[in-house]
C-alpha cells in the first residue's frame, strides 16, 4: 500500500510539473507577452557585437577604441565586422534630438547624418571623406541648401535670409 501511495503521488508530481511546464510553454507563443531589458546585443558567429540595443548605449567604438558619446542616448547601433560603430538610429537624453547617421569603415566618420529636433527644424548632412558637405536644414526656421567645402568655407547657399 505504501508503495502504491509513493507511485500516485510521484505520479501525480509528475503530471504537475508537466501541466506546468506546457502552460508555460504556451506563454511564449503568446503575442501579448512582453520582454523587457535596459540593453540587447546580437553578436555574429565570431563573437563581434554588430547590433547594440539600448538605453542607453555604449559610447561609439572607433577604430578600436571606445570613445564618450557627446551626450546619452537611447537607441539602436549597428556595428561593422571588427566592432566598429557603423551608424544608427538615436535620441539624445538632452536638446529633445533624435539622430540617425550612417557612418564610413575607415575613420568611423559620419557619412550620412539625418538631425530632427521639434524646435529646431530638421536637417540632412551628406559628407564625403575629405570632409565636404552638402547640408539641406530648416535649422533657422526656413529652408536652405548649402555645400561646405572640406576648409569650411560655403560654396553654395541657397534660401538663407541674409
């Protein structure tokens, strides 16, 4: 009798943890389920983090190195194949910025740069390597085109009230 009483109650244990285990099962198909983290990194089959999730986000890594971020920021970073931050999209804990920028392999410069800012317009910065830009912006409150040689002079201004 004892040992039909140790088997129903290992039995029923079993069926327990069992019924238990598939209602949990269940919960992860369930598409009100919420997953919640301050940071995600997706490293690839080498061990590199290519995507960084977070809030905030680790300061960019240059060539190699890892530098301060200008301010904190939340966002997400997709990095190169050795490591280094090769653009992403942002807000900026201060001055109310989100910020999405596409950065080039070599110096870890930005190429493509897109600012939004409620009170301070909208601008697009499109760089090449040596540093010269062509700028489209409502930053003073109207439209303007400009192209800023790589010695910072403006070449081309077109919509800026004089």
């Amino acid at each position: 009798m004892k040992g039909l009483l140790l088997n129903i109650a290992i039995s029923l244990t079993a069926v327990t943890i069992s019924l238990y285990a598939l209602h949990e099962a269940g919960k992860a198909n369930d598409p009100s389920r919420i997953m919640e983290a301050r940071g995600l990194i997706v490293r690839d089959a080498s061990g590199v983090a290519r995507v960084e999730i977070g809030a905030p986000v680790n300061g960019p890594m240059i060539v190699g190195k890892r530098e301060e971020r200008v301010a904190p920021a939340a966002g997400i970073l997709l990095n190169g194949p050795d490591g280094n931050e090769r653009g992403g999209y942002l807000t900026v804990d201060t001055g109310d910025e989100a910020v999405l920028t596409l950065d080039g392999a070599g110096d870890g410069g930005e190429v493509f740069k897109v600012v939004a800012n409620e009170k301070a317009g909208a601008s697009l910065f499109v760089i090449h390597q040596n540093r010269s830009v062509a700028m489209l912006t409502t930053y003073q409150g109207h439209p303007e085109l400009r192209f800023i040689e790589q010695d910072g002079t403006v070449s081309y201004s077109q919509g800026a009230k004089e």
